[in-house]
C-alpha cells in the first residue's frame, strides 16, 4: 500500500466519522437550546419557563447526568418575535450545534424557526404552546405536549353549561389565530349538547376599553362568557362587567390560567374558570411534594414559581428520562424511537398521562378546570373527556 492510498484512507475515515457525528452530543456533555421570550410582551413567562429548565438541568447534573454526559442549556431571547426567533434559531443549530430545541415560546415564533431546524435534523421538542401546527401536519421531529385551545373549549364549555343549567353562552376573543381558535372550540363543543353561542363579540389585539364588548354581552342576558383573552385582557374584561354589574360566569383558556390574573386583578377576578393542565405552584400548596418543590425554586431563584416555571421543568425532565433510555449512543433516530413507545404516567403537578408513537405527536389533548378562589387557583375538576 502506497503513502498516497494510506493517506486517502485515512481522510476518508476520519471524513466518515465525522458524518456519523451527532451534533449535540460529546462523549461528556449534551447540548440543548431554548428560544424564550426574555425580553418582550411575554418576559415574565419566558424568564419563568428559562428558571424552570435550569432547575431541572442543575438536579440532573447533580446526580451524575444523562449515561455519563452532563447537560448544558443555551437560552435565546426572541423577545416574542418572529424573525428574531429564526436569528436565534440559526445561532443555536448552526453555531452552537445544539442536540435539541426544547420547550421554545410562541406560535409564530415556533413556526418561523422550525424551518431551520428541520433543515438540520433537530427536533423541535414540546414547544409552549397550544397550537395545532407544533404537531400538525405530522413531521417525524415535532413532539408536543399542549392540548390545544380549540380542544381545551370544546370540552370545557359544554360541561360548565351543563352542570349550571345555563341557557346562554356567549363569547369575547381576540381577532386573531388565538382568539378565533378559543372561539370555534365553544362553538364545536356547544353544538355536542345542542347550543350555539348567543353573542359573539371580538376585540383588537392591544385593546383596553372593553365597555362596548360587555354592554352588548351585558345587554344578550349572557350567563356564560367564553373568553378568548390573555392576561390584561382578562382582567380588563372581567374588571368592567363587574363595575357594570354584569356577572355571568367566566371561562378562560389556558392562556388566562396564570398567577398574574389574580396578583394584578385583585378579588375581581375571583370566580373566573380556566382550563388548564399542570397546576400552578403555590409556596403554601397543601400538596407536600409541590410544597417542597415550589420552596426548593424560591429558595433557588429567590422569587415565586408559576405554571410556567413548571413547564421548564416538566420538558427536562421528560427529555432526559428518555435519552437516558436512548443509551450512550445518543443520537435524533435513537432519541425518537424511545419517544414512540413512551407513555408519560401524571407528575405531582397532575399532568395528566400523555402517550407518543410514530403517528402520535401529542402527548394529550385532554385538560381540567380550575377556578380562582378567594385570590387563588384551586383545581375544581378532574381531566374532561
């Protein structure tokens, strides 16, 4: 054998290699990326999410890491927009080399980035969000485990009119992708028992002055209000109809289930419904184990956890439980065929059990009620079928 072939030979080794690489991964270390809000309209649930999955990354690292290799986390801020996710979303696949994108905040965010990861193999790993597209149409790297608005209505607003005996439901969304899901969800799910919203009343994104939107529900005798809002617009709405002394029952998505509704809204608030999944954290939990877990956060972070503090928290967690069962060759096929025959039993924080196959990309689509009570959330029903 010549110099010349050995040499070639060589090359192509150390060339095939290479290629056999996966990116991420190190004998020593996994590398995952996450694009939060730290910044924008959003910051404080991005900067919660971010505490969360640092908890959780410094737990696993404590106790010796995922088959040997430690976890490390890079965290983009995208401010909560679009094309400032895709900056991040090239920075963290193409520079950083990130094995995974885990838990990445916002729809349009989501679905502007995944692009670019795709592009390269890497998953988009339980986006926070509750929109269809982080599983729909089916793409071998999507995984998600939010039951999405529509869903979460469709059950719960038949159920609250049924055991009210309530006549009249109506609604008040915002104009937009969000807004109009919330809406059609009511829609589909009051149609199983017979019912059509009595008024529908929309809003634009921004707004403050929600008098007209509650005079016209005010004026339909609704005793059921679906409400397609976020935090400000929640407590806006809600603030006026009881000034007005309008006060039907109020049903929110899982996008008003936050500690800020009640912190900035006062006792107004109390009484509103929401649909949600994992329950939010209180220092003073009667549960020991979140208890425990809330103090453990605070003493960490030196403030308060939330629901999506436990979100980071959950994503990590389920993500190392599997790539410990991927074995020391980690790699995106190994890591997806574990993910395909996983069924997630329920946590303390009551997730409800969520199961993934090679057709199945969420995990579980259904929710629960919850309900602010003297200015708290107290879970008040089990998971809707």
């Amino acid at each position: 054998m010549t110099i010349k072939t050995t040499l070639a030979l060589a090359v192509l080794a150390l060339a095939t290699g290479q290629a056999m690489a996966q990116q991420g991964v190190s004998k020593t270390e996994i590398t995952l990326g996450s694009i939060q809000d730290l910044s924008g309209p959003i910051a404080g649930f991005g900067k919660q999410a971010r505490l969360g999955m640092l908890l959780r990354v410094d737990e696993i690292n404590e106790q010796g890491g995922i088959n040997g290799r430690k976890l490390k986390i890079i965290v983009e801020d995208s401010a909560y927009d679009p094309k400032k996710a895709v900056l991040a979303a090239q920075k963290l696949v193409n520079q950083d080399k990130i094995f995974m994108m885990v838990g990445h905040i916002g729809t349009a965010q989501n679905l502007a980035a995944m692009p670019v990861q795709f592009e390269k193999n890497v998953i988009n790993f339980f986006p926070i969000t509750a929109a269809r597209e982080m599983y729909e149409p089916f793409h071998k790297l999507k995984y998600s485990f939010a039951a999405t608005y529509f869903d979460q209505i469709r059950s719960a607003a038949p159920k609250l009119a049924k055991d009210k005996g309530l006549k009249k439901v109506c609604t008040m969304y915002q104009d937009d992708e969000f807004g109009l899901e919330v809406m059609r969800g009511g829609e589909a799910g009051l149609k199983t028992i017979g019912m059509e919203f009595a008024e529908k009343t929309s809003y634009k994104r921004g707004a403050t002055d929600f008098s007209s939107q509650v005079a016209k529900m005010k004026a339909a005798g609704c005793e059921m209000v679906v409400l397609g809002t976020i935090i400000r617009e929640t407590i806006g709405a809600i603030g006026e109809s009881r000034k007005t002394g309008f006060n039907p029952v109020f049903l929110g998505s899982s996008a008003a289930y936050t500690d800020l509704i009640h912190k900035l809204g006062g006792p107004a608030m109390n009484g509103l419904y929401a649909t949600m999944t994992v329950q939010n954290p209180y220092l003073d939990e009667a549960s020991q184990p979140i208890r425990f877990w809330a103090n453990k956060y605070k003493t960490k972070f030196n403030e308060d956890p939330t629901v999506f503090s436990v979100y980071g928290y959950n994503i990590i967690d389920t993500f190392a439980k599997a790539a410990q069962k991927a074995g020391t060759n980690l790699t995106t096929d190994s890591f997806i065929k574990v993910m395909d025959s996983t069924s997630i039993p329920p946590d303390m924080f009551g997730s409800a059990a969520a199961t993934f196959s090679p057709t199945k990309r969420l995990g579980n689509d259904s929710s629960r009620l919850s309900q602010i009570t003297d200015g708290k959330w107290k879970v008040v029903s089990d998971y809707i079928k």
